[in-house]
C-alpha cells in the first residue's frame, strides 16, 4: 500500500506540473510574453501572431506541451503581472482571500494596460467598465480575452462576483486577526481558504420578484451561506449575451474550465478546502444559453460531469440554494439538463448492446437534474411534521431467517426500502412536498425512457455498483410506466427468490413446503376464507405473502396462471366495501370509501384489506377500489391535514373554510365550541373534545385556525386510528422490502393499485395481437371494433371486465395492455369466451354482424364466474 500511494504521489505530481506547463503555454499563445519584440512563433507577443480564440488555443497549447515547444520567460514590463490561472500567482491568492472576506480592493481590480492582461476576477462594474471601453471603439476583443481567461479558470471565478458586505469596527478587527493567523497557511497553499459569508434573508439568491417559497425556504433551513453575488451575475448576463461573439468566449471558456473543475474534484477534494469553490457552478449554470444546441454537443457534458462530482455537502447546498430560485429559473434549469439529456437520446441509437446507462453525458446530466428535483420540493409546499407513527410492534421475520443465513441467502434491504442519500443529507423526503416549485411532470423524460433497458437497469439497481448507474435512483426522470417495470422485475424475483429458499428448505428438512401463497376459498365465503388463512400466515411466517399468489375456487376447474386471482381481488374487494358490512363509509357526492370509526368489525378485517392492496401490488392485479388520495399519503407515511378534507370530506370542508373566511365576530354568531358530535353506525350522536373540557371552550376568531386543525386533525386521523393502524400494517407485510416508497408518490400508488379510468379503446385497437387465422383486415374483426367502438362506457367496461379481469386499464393506459383476440371455430351459436390470465378473447367467426353483437353482449352482460377461465 506504501508503494501504491507513492505511485499516485508521483502520478499527482507529474499531473499537477504538467497542468502548469500548458498553462503556461495557453497563457504565452494568449497574452504573451510582454516583448513586443519576441521571436517565439508560438507567442501572443510576437509582431506574426495571429490571434485564435480561447478554444484554439487550448488545444494548440496541449499540442506545444506534447512537443516541448519553447517558452518565453516574461518579459520586465510582465514581471509581477498576475497570470491568467491565479493559482500561480500570490497577486490571486491575496484578491482571493480579499474578495471572500467582504474586503475588496477595487485597486487590484486596475490594469496595468488598456487590454486588461493582469485582471484575474470580475465584478459587475468592471465588466460594465470594459464594455463601455469596448463599445466606443467598437472593439470587443478586450472584453472576449477578459472572459475567456476569467470564466476559463476555476479560481479566478471562484474570486469573481463577490457580494460585498459592510463589515462593523469590531469585525474588521477579527476578520484581521483570522487573515494573519492564516498567513502561515496561506503561504503554503498559494490560496488561502476563504470565510463564505452569510447571505441575509431579503438579499438572498432568489430572484427579485421575493418568491414566498424561497421565504419559507430560509425559515424552516436558515440562510444558505454563498459569497457571490447571483443577482450581479445575472445582471451581467443580461447585458452580454446578446453579443454573439461574447457568447462564444463563454462557450469556449467552459470547455477549457470543465475538465479542470472535474479533475480538482476528483483528485484534489477541493471543496472540503473551500466551500466558496461551489461558485463556479452557481455562476456558470446563471448562463440562460445553457440549453443551447451549440453547447449541447461539448460543452453543457463536460460541464455535467464535473458537477456530479461534487460531494454530498455541495449538492446539499446547491439544492438549498436553488430552492430559493422562482418557479421559472428553476424550470431553466430543468430544461437544461433535459434538453442535454433528449439530445443526446436521440443523436444517439441506443439498445441492450449500447445502454444508455453507459453515456456519461446523459448519467451526468440526470444526476445534475437530482439537485434541481430536490431544490424544487424544498422551493414547494412542505409538510415535514405530520408525520405517522411507526407501528407499535415490528412486522415479524421469517422463521426461515436462520436457514437463510446459513445458505448465504440473507434476505435483502431487511432494514426496508432505499433512501436517497442526498434525501438524507437535506433532512427530507420527497412527499413531504405538497405542491412542489413546478409540476413533477416536468422532469420526466420521455425519450430517456423509451431507450432504457429496465431489465439491465434493474439488475444495476439491485448490484448498487459505483461503475454501473441505473436510473432507478434517480425515479423522477422515469414515467409510471417504467417504473411499474421494474417493481415487476422487483416482485418476480423476490418470487423466485422465495420458490428457491423453499426448496432448498424442503431439501434440509426432509418436508415438502409449498413454493406458492396457495389460498383455497368457497365462493360464497371468500372473505372468511380468505381471512382465517391469511392471518395464519401473516402470525406463522409472513416472508409466504411474498410468494407468488396462486387461488383455487373451492368446486370449479381452473389454473390459476392470473386470471382467477384477478377474480379473487374483485370478489374480495366488493364484499369488503359493501356498505352493509359497515367496515367503510361511502360518500355518495365523491364516490369514494372511508375508514368507519365505529365499525364492529375486528382488526384483523382491516389487516386483511391492507394485506389484499399489498397483494394485488405484488401480483400485478388492478383493483376497483375508491379511497380518496389521503389514504395513500397516509400510506407513505404522512398524516391527514385540513385540505385532505376537500377530497375525503368534501362538505364539512367546505364549512370549516367558511370558518376560517368569516369575516364577522365567530363566537357571538356562530356559537360553536371544541366538542363535535358524530353519529355511529344505528344513527347516535358521539360527543369528542377536541380540547380538554372543549365543551366550555368556545370557537372565537382568535383561535379558529387551532380548532380547525384539531377537527381535521380528529376526522382524518385519531377517529380512525385502530382501523389504519391495522390497514397500514397488512399493506407493509407484503409491500416492507418493495422499493415501492422508494419509486413512487402517493398519486402513482394509487394508479398502480386501481388502474386508469381513462379508457383509450383506439389504443387498445392499435395494440391489439390476432391469432388462429384472424389479422387486423379480417372481415369479423373490422365489425368487431365497429361493434365495440359503439358500446357505451359501462358496455366497455364489462368487455374490459370479461376479458382482462378488471375493468380499469393497466398504468400507461389501454395501449399497455396487449389483448389477443383468436378464431375460436366457424359461424355458430357459441358464446366468446376469454382467458383472462392471458387477456386472450376467443371468437368464433360469426355470419353477420348483428350476431356478433348480439353474442358478445350476452357473454360480457352474464360472464361473471361464466366464460372466464
């Protein structure tokens, strides 16, 4: 190990000089020596040169460094003047240390000649100072070398644009003691690290239109600490922009700027040294031409790559910085990394031999885009204190834990789901968010996720592998689509893995195990069934839900290979939610089901429940049940809060607004107080303090907001606190080691769990498969989709229902789903009948028209336990 690390000594040493070295040469082709007399060809200075651009030059000069060309010494009239690259020069190490300490000396900033050769950072002054200069002589190449040198260099950025500050007496003082106490260090280092300063509240980086999130932002986080000036930045950008040849010297500088950046980060941990090197990429991504294709191709990658290697801190504060940012510059900076990204999807043939996982511009670009995400829910809405409890007691292991281990087969992610390590480092969670800066829509890439291999993605996810990305950590950039893929791949090898642990188990033990959740139930009591099996597994040996469903109909022939557990669901879900059961309250107005506080029936009901939605989940089944979205934040988590009330309780929401908006005096008028009244199940009224002796306290327009919140907080939570507890708990038996949480908001568990209403039959046309003679010109297959096209919606979805199983389209709609409709005999009175496993419709060719709809609504109208098989 002691000569390896001498090796890299070595090699850093070798790498650091000659980094010097075509410095040096860069400098010489740009600025030249000093003597206008010199000889040297490969010289700014010499009368022949001819001027190339920041781009040119970079690369002539790597050509000089390969040949050992020669390099002038500098010239008298050049000793002392500062190089382009401040990290060899004292002059920059002392602007540096000058600029972060809020002491700027505006006499450093002077030029020792007219085309500012020895100006090492900028501020928004001088850059209008030059431009003025510029703009007389209509000579901007000044004003180009100047940028060019300046936003080619980290350091001289990194010194650039800094925010002055008006330090008290006592302050100067210390800040003098800290500057020669460094001074040690800071002869030792060339650039001595700088003290960021605190950015106030109101001069925060947000932009000048005073967003209220970026408000709330500073309050729940604190100040994000940075030493440049952003609105100066963009104030100089305004004006430059619009000058192309200025905007090439931009172009060109972060070319020449970004693999530098990369290898400082890479190798030289310069962050942990000084926090203000963020600066440059707060700086640079100001840049409104970002996204601009002429960046696209070299520049915007090489750019990306060098900030996916900032450390976890620096990514942290980068998000919290621009979470301050409007919803317009954060959707800038969204358009940037996605248009990098689709450039480079489409410029590009990927496949499973070419993965898009392996573009490093793409995978730098998506991690670029993680910052951006994360800055946009903590800009949002935040809820990060009402959260669930955690369940009292731990969902029990499996009894085969033991034999796993001895196998080598210790169950994966024991300790639950994923979390995203910059979710860690910024203290939050992504549902925390209500309502985020701009929609989550905006980071899906449609084009990345019509190239990506989920299967390889999944396997890269799975490995966690720092040489193989997947983009499953990074589940905003994918649509529902993808992501319900890879819970697929998730689910079926975790049902494998199971089938395989029971076998060997069965080997060791001498007994024949079951390698299925094989549930036998009579049609007429699937429930109580269903029930007495389910909690034997659930007390026994929970790791069984985690095995692929298998139902028998206790009297009937079939084979499960989906469609009867597709059966079993809906007969499961439309006992349990009758209403006559009393487990659930249905909302005639919204359509949707609620918690019955007072319901008689046990835990162990709701357990059930929990278990059938983590079930249909884990087995890829649809099912028809209506919860309204609190249900499913609930589920991940996060408790019911006022507004929940407009979508579960949309009346008495309505009424506590009213509350919250009267105008007049709310004691005297309305005469209310903290108790409420609810009505059980036979129609008595329950009295509930929402306070202690609430009855004696009345509502007043002082404290409505805090009997408002106690209300809601009463009806979406505390009432039904027993019933969810043992809902929550089913669920997470089946769904604890899914990276479901981890891929997923609450809005997309609920598509997952009860499919689309949104039925698109012209797209299940278009993806439709024939077989046994049929194709898509067959005369009876034309009247078939003439026939079905004319259907009413309820008449569509019993033909959904009697040929899939479920009468919701899948996540991604109907064109998902891949109906195969086969010849099934010549003209005859039979009915269609349908393998609803395989979503297979099997037709015979009928005569007419007419008959074929006369038979096929026969078959969907009276099909249910008939004709499906």
């Amino acid at each position: 190990t002691h000569t390896s690390c001498k090796q890299k000594l070595l090699f850093l040493m070798k790498r650091a000089a000659a980094k010097h070295l075509i410095e040096r040469y860069y400098h010489q082709l740009t600025e030249g020596c000093g003597n206008e007399a010199c000889t040297n060809e490969a010289c700014g200075s010499s009368p022949g040169f001819q001027r190339m651009d920041n781009n040119a030059a970079a690369i002539k000069a790597l050509e000089l460094y390969k040949n050992n060309a020669k390099l002038c010494d500098p010239h008298p009239s050049k000793k002392g003047a500062s190089s382009a690259f401040p990290e060899n020069s004292a002059k920059g190490a002392h602007n540096f240390s000058a600029c972060s300490n809020g002491k700027m000396n505006h006499k450093d900033l002077q030029p020792t000649r007219e085309d500012f050769r020895d100006l090492n950072y900028l501020t928004e002054e001088k850059v209008y100072e030059i431009l003025s200069l510029c703009s007389e002589t209509e000579d901007y190449s000044p004003l180009i070398r100047v940028i060019g040198r300046v936003f080619s260099s980290a350091e001289s950025l990194v010194q650039s644009f800094c925010k002055e500050k008006q330090h008290t007496k006592e302050e100067l003082k210390s800040l003098q003691a800290k500057d020669e106490d460094k001074d040690e260090d800071e002869k030792e280092t060339a650039s001595g690290s700088s003290t960021a300063m605190e950015v106030e509240p109101e001069a925060s980086a947000s932009s000048g239109d005073g967003s209220s999130n970026g408000e709330n932002n500073i309050q729940k986080f604190g100040p994000v600490e940075v030493s440049v000036d952003i609105d100066a930045v963009r104030r100089v950008y305004d004006r430059l922009l619009s000058n192309e040849k200025i905007e090439a010297a931009f172009l060109n500088a972060l070319v020449y700027l970004s693999p530098n950046v990369e290898c400082d980060l890479t190798y030289h941990n310069v962050y942990a040294a000084d926090p203000n090197y963020l600066n440059v990429f707060i700086i640079i991504m100001e840049n409104s031409n970002l996204h601009s294709p002429e960046y696209l191709e070299i520049a915007l990658p090489q750019f990306c790559k060098a900030m996916s290697k900032l450390p976890l801190p620096a990514l942290a504060k980068l998000a919290r910085l621009w979470s301050q940012y409007s919803a317009d510059q954060i959707r800038r900076l969204v358009e940037t990394f996605q248009q990098l990204i689709t450039y480079t999807v489409i410029s590009n043939e990927f496949s499973s031999d070419n993965l898009v996982n392996e573009d490093d511009g793409v995978v730098a670009a998506t991690k670029c885009l993680k910052i951006v995400y994360y800055a946009n829910v903590l800009g949002g809405d935040l809820d990060m204190d009402h959260n669930e409890e955690e369940d009292d007691e731990p969902i029990p292991e499996s009894s085969e834990l033991t034999l796993q281990e001895l196998l080598g087969e210790e169950r994966r992610n024991k300790k639950g789901p994923r979390v995203d390590p910059l979710e860690t480092e910024l203290g939050i969670r992504a549902w925390d968010c209500r309502k985020p800066l701009i929609p989550y829509e905006d980071f899906i890439n449609e084009p990345l996720n019509e190239v990506l291999e989920m299967d390889k993605d999944y396997t890269f996810f799975k490995v966690e592998t720092e040489s193989k990305f997947s983009f499953m950590t990074c589940p905003f950039i994918l649509n529902a689509v993808t992501k319900n893929l890879g819970l697929y791949y998730d689910n079926r090898i975790r049902m494998y893995s199971e089938r395989r642990i029971t076998a060997l188990y069965s080997l060791v033990q001498g007994q024949q195990l079951n390698p299925y959740l094989r549930l036998k139930v009579r049609r007429d009591h699937v429930i109580d069934d269903a029930l007495v099996r389910l909690e034997m597994i659930a007390m026994e040996n929970p790791a069984d839900l985690k095995k692929q469903l298998y139902v028998e109909f206790e009297g009937e022939q079939g084979v499960d290979e989906g469609g009867v557990s597709k059966e079993f669901f809906q007969l499961v879900v439309e006992e349990i939610f009758n209403p006559d059961i009393g487990m659930f309250t249905y909302d005639e107005s919204t359509k949707l089901f609620w918690f019955n506080p007072s319901s008689f029936e046990n835990e162990g009901q709701f357990t059930l429940i929990g278990i059938v939605l983590g079930l249909a989940i884990y087995n890829n089944c649809i099912l028809d049940v209506h919860f309204p979205m609190v249900v499913y934040r609930k589920l991940m988590g996060k408790k019911g809060m006022f507004r929940d009330l407009a979508d579960s309780h949309p009346v008495l929401f309505q009424s506590l607004k009213d509350l919250l908006e009267y105008e007049g005096n709310v004691e005297e008028d309305m005469m209310i107080t903290f108790q409420i009244s609810q009505t059980d199940l036979f129609g008595n009224p329950l009295m509930y303090d929402l306070k202690e002796g609430g009855d004696k306290i009345p509502v007043t327009n002082e404290n409505r907001k805090d009997f408002v919140a106690l209300y809601a907080e009463y009806m979406l939570n505390k009432s039904v606190e027993k019933q969810f507890k043992a809902f929550r708990r089913g669920f997470h038996m089946v769904t604890n080691e899914s990276p479901l949480k981890y891929l997923f908001r609450p809005e997309e568990i609920e598509l997952l769990i009860c499919g689309s209403r949104n039925l698109d039959f012209l797209a299940l046309e278009e993806s439709t498969e024939y077989d046994g003679g049929y194709n898509k010109d067959s005369h009876i297959i034309k009247d078939f989709w003439e026939t079905v096209h004319s259907f009413g919606q309820e008449q569509k979805r019993l033909f959904l229902q009697f040929t899939t199983g479920t009468d919701r389209a899948p996540v991604g709609g109907l064109g998902k789903l891949k109906m195969i409709i086969a010849k099934n005999g010549p003209d005859s009175d039979r009915l269609p009948t349908s393998h609803t496993c395989f979503n297979v419709l099997l037709l015979p060719e009928y005569s007419t028209k007419e008959k074929l709809r006369e038979r096929l609504l026969k078959a969907i109208t009276y099909a249910k336990g008939f004709g499906m098989l």
